[in-house]
C-alpha cells in the first residue's frame, strides 16, 4: 500500500485538488545546485506526463546541463526570473515567457538563478521508462531503463570486443 499523499479517490479517481496540498520536496547537491518543488502530476496518479511546481532559489542551478533523446520538455516562468543554458547561449526568462526542449535536439539546457529573489515555474516532460539523458559538460549518458549512467567517451564500435571467427568443432 502507498502512503504518500495523492488526490485519488477511494475509487482509484484522480479528483482536482489545490497545488498547495502537494507536499513541498526538496533536493540540493553541494552549494551550486538544487530546488524546491511540488509533483503536481505524480500526486494526481498521472504516469506518462511529469508536470512539477517548480522553485529555483537565488543563485542556485536547476540541475547539469542536459538534453533528452526520447523525451520533451518544456517550462513556463510564473513569477520571478532566472538564466536558461541553451548550448554556448544565455536567455533571460521572466514571468510570462516560456521555453520548449525538443526530443532529440542535442543542446544541454538548465536554469540558473541570477536574482536577488526565488524563481517560480512550471516544467513539464514526459516519463518515457527508455529515456536516454545526454549531459555535455560531464560527459555522462544516463540510460532510464537501466538505472545507470556511463562515460560517452568510453564508446565501442559495433563489432570491438567481439569474436569474429568461427571455431572448429569438435
């Protein structure tokens, strides 16, 4: 049985219900990177769209600079502004403006705070279990099926490693 809170209904029915009920989650790593947010669509039973109430706090970045293969992104700003890492650019992004990451497009992307004050927007991706994440700076590719991560620079080709001649039998 889950005990996490939700707005499904004793039916299993996802009922409306207000942002502020979802609980407040928060993560940081080090002093540069971290957030606070609310998982509006896993507290609503929803599986294959990720929508997150999201807070960036001043000088603090969203995450790694990353793209996605299989997957689309995109964020509204509601209050505040921050920097998006588009590639080598830089965008200013306030209230009102909104952005889109395609699958596939191979430019690392993240938010970082430049204010004096909190940044509030929505993300909004999808939750495919095959997803392949790209992060250019580290080098790193993370492969959602398997739950793990490798060096890009440790790249094979198709037939390294393997066998090729046949054996004589015996």
């Amino acid at each position: 049985m889950n005990d996490k809170p939700t707005s499904l209904n004793a039916e299993g029915i996802s009922e409306p219900f207000a942002s502020e009920n979802v609980p407040l989650e928060e993560w940081s790593k080090g002093t540069r990177y971290g957030s606070k947010f609310r998982y509006l669509s896993g507290f609503g039973g929803a599986n294959h769209v990720g929508v997150a109430l999201e807070e960036l706090a001043p000088g603090k970045e969203s995450n790694m600079n990353h793209y996605h293969m299989l997957e689309e992104e995109q964020a509204f700003i509601l209050e505040g502004e921050m920097t998006l890492r588009l590639g080598s650019k830089t965008y200013r992004m306030k209230a009102g403006d909104h952005v889109c990451f395609p699958a596939g497009q191979k430019v690392g992307h993240s938010f970082y705070n430049h204010s004096d004050a909190p940044c509030r927007f929505i993300m909004i991706g999808e939750k495919n279990p095959n997803e392949v994440v790209v992060y250019p700076e580290t080098g790193r590719v993370g492969v959602r099926l398997l739950s793990e991560g490798y060096d890009k620079t440790a790249t094979m080709e198709y037939w390294q490693g393997a066998d090729t001649e046949r054996k004589p039998h015996s």
